[in-house]
C-alpha cells in the first residue's frame, strides 16, 4: 500500500507535531508500506540535515516529496499563500492517480483533498488533533473553522483521532455517525525502551521539556518551585513565551534555581532527561490541552521518570493515579508543589512508578502505532 502524506510546512521544525510526523510516517515505510511524505523544503536544507535533526535512520520505503510553500514565517514576504501547495499536490496526485491512500492532519489541507478525491481516484484518511473552532474566541473566525470541520466530519472516508475525548466530542458536536473512526495515541520511539534510565542517586533535579505556550502550564511550574526550595528546575523548549516566563521566575527570586535551555534538536534531549530526578507536565484546562496525547509523556515513560502530571483526560487516558504517575489538580501551583516534594521525599516510590510507566511504555512504540494506522486505513478501504 502507498500512503500519500502531505504535510503543507517545512518538515524541519521545532514544534512537537513535527516530531509526530516524521516518526509516523517513517514507522508506516517500516511495517511494508511505502509513505509519500510531500512537504515544503527551506532553501539549503537537505535531507539528511532533517533525519539527524530528529535522530532518526530514514526507512527505504520513507520517500521525501517535496512542493514549494509560501509561509509567513518566510522573512522577505508578509503572507501565506497555501493555494500553491496545494494546486501542486494536485498535480503530483495526478501523476499517482488512484495508486494509493491520502493521510492528513491538516484541516484546510483535508477539506481541499476531500473535494479532488475523486479526480485522484483515493480515499481519505484525517488524523484529528483537536478540534479548532473551539481554540478561538473571534466569532467570524470560528465559524469559517467549524463549517470546514463539518465538511470533513461528513464527507471523509475515515477518521483517526489521538484522544478518547476528542473521540467523544467529534462525535456529539458533528453528529458523526455513519463514518469509520480510531484513536490512536500518539507513541515513542522503540529505541528509548532500550536506553531506560537507571535509579541513579546521581540524578537531580526537575524537569519540563515541550513547548512555552501558556495551555502548557509551564507558568504553574515556575511558581510551584517557590515551595520547593532546595531543587532546581530544568526547562527544555523555546518560543516567544521564552522571555516572559525568565521574568517571572526572577519576579518570584528563583532565577537561580530555574534553568531555561531554549531550543534542544531531539538527539539532545535526552542527555537533559537523563540529568533529571522527576518530570513534569503541568498542562492547564484547555481546550487544545484537554485534547492532546503529549509526545512528552510518553517519552519520560519510556526513560523510567517518575512523572507528575495534570489530571486531564489526555494523560488520564493513557496514565492512572498513584500507580504509574502522581496527578495534580491543573493550575494548582501548591498542589503540584506537593506532589513533585511527595516524590522527593519518597524515592522508592517514585521509582515504583516510573518502572509501571515504563512497562506501559512498551505498547505505544512508533511501530505498533503504525501497525494501527494501517489496520485501519485497510479496513476503511475494505
């Protein structure tokens, strides 16, 4: 089977989805499938520079397409013209008509590959991360998203969400009924199981890794360390928050005991989790949050950290309390506090859990999540 992907951005980026991406589309190419991953290429780059970015040996049936993208993000141009990726993965599809299966988690980008499947001769898939009328306040912007997210729901061949929640909502906000649809969690790479932490008293220290946006909660964090005064945290990610949240953390007299690293290329990032005593993932009751399956989490399972996290439904799905993860009340700063100096003060336990998160680890590999995509891209095609 070929699985057609389009991504309509540069592949090489520092947000999670990315990480996502590349690591599914390279398990698919390892189960016998051959993946077209189509996407933009900034000038200069190379193939191989995006592989070593994420740490990844590229799989023979992995094949890189890559079409021209106008972005904002493009320094000399002040706006994104998406229709020229688009027409020319019209013209790409035309070259492989009816030769395959499209996948895609982009909604404009669906929606436009839903209404040209014919022409194509191919079914479509949606990967559904969230649902997005419902991450915005601006009314006229809200609606133009929910009447492209009602064209998918009831026009797309079968859907694939990463949460039971966002499952659930699909559901009885669209009323999608007459549709084939999965979750499917996000994964971790195979290789991190092989590499898991010792119980090391060497390590110290806390640790946050992802991205700065405020859902994140790396707020409730910064301010939970003012009750934690004998630990230091370590905060792995970057972005336009990056300055904001270096000047609470002086506001609060804790600059010294809060280390901001900026941006980390993932063969990085586990010299800094493995330095760690504890991971967190404070994220807050929101929407884009309650949704997510964070890639995080499942990568601190695998190492064998013990975790502490936010009771919500994308963690609570995968993770259960006092068992193989301490949950916190979200946005709770002195709760968390709490949590994180309970696990200090109670080493044995804290290694009691992270090894029942790490053997939980061991059934969302990349690899069985891709044996999942095809199962269901199959029985959709059947």
């Amino acid at each position: 089977m070929i699985i057609f992907y389009p991504v309509p951005e540069f592949i090489c980026a520092t947000q999670a989805r990315f990480v996502q991406i590349i690591n599914t589309a390279n398990a698919i190419a390892k189960s016998g499938h051959t993946v077209k991953l189509i996407c933009g290429k900034q000038i200069g780059q190379q193939i191989s520079d995006i592989f070593r970015y994420y740490d990844l040996n590229p799989h023979p049936g992995l094949d890189m397409i890559f079409l021209p993208i106008i972005r904002r993000n493009a320094p000399f141009l002040p706006f994104s013209f998406g229709m020229i990726f688009k027409l020319t993965l019209l013209f790409y599809l035309l070259l492989n008509i009816g030769k395959g299966v499209i996948f895609v988690r982009h909604p404009k980008l669906a929606a436009f590959l839903i209404k040209i499947r014919r022409i194509v001769k191919m079914p479509v898939i949606f990967e559904a991360h969230e649902i997005f009328h419902l991450t915005t306040e601006r009314l006229k912007k809200q609606r133009r998203l929910k009447d492209i997210e009602s064209y998918i729901y009831n026009n797309v061949d079968g859907v694939i969400t990463i949460s039971n929640i966002l499952r659930e909502e699909i559901l009885e906000v669209f009323e999608f009924t007459d549709k084939p649809i999965t979750t499917i969690p996000n994964a971790v790479k195979g290789e991190l199981l092989n590499n898991s932490l010792n119980d090391s008293i060497t390590r110290s220290g806390l640790i946050y890794a992802g991205g700065l946006y405020h859902w994140k909660g790396v707020d409730t964090l910064i301010k939970a360390m003012e009750f934690i005064p004998d630990e230091r945290l370590t905060i792995v990610g970057g972005g336009a928050r990056l300055g904001e949240l270096k000047l609470l953390a002086a506001s609060l007299g804790i600059s010294d005991r809060v280390i901001f690293t900026g941006f980390v290329e993932q063969n990085q990032l586990t010299d800094f989790l493995a330095a760690a005593k504890i991971s967190v993932i404070p994220n807050i009751l929101h929407k884009p949050s309650i949704h997510s399956s964070p890639l995080k989490m499942f990568e601190f399972m695998a190492l064998g950290l013990p975790i502490v996290a936010s009771n919500i439904p994308g963690i609570t799905d995968i993770l259960t309390d006092k068992v193989n993860v301490l949950l916190f009340e979200p946005g709770n700063v002195e709760q968390l506090a709490s949590s994180i100096r309970y696990l200090l003060d109670n080493p044995h336990y804290a290694t009691q859990i992270a090894r029942h998160a790490r053997t939980l680890a061991e059934g969302y590999t990349y690899d069985k999540r891709a044996r999942q995509i095809t199962d269901f891209i199959i029985s959709v095609i059947n």
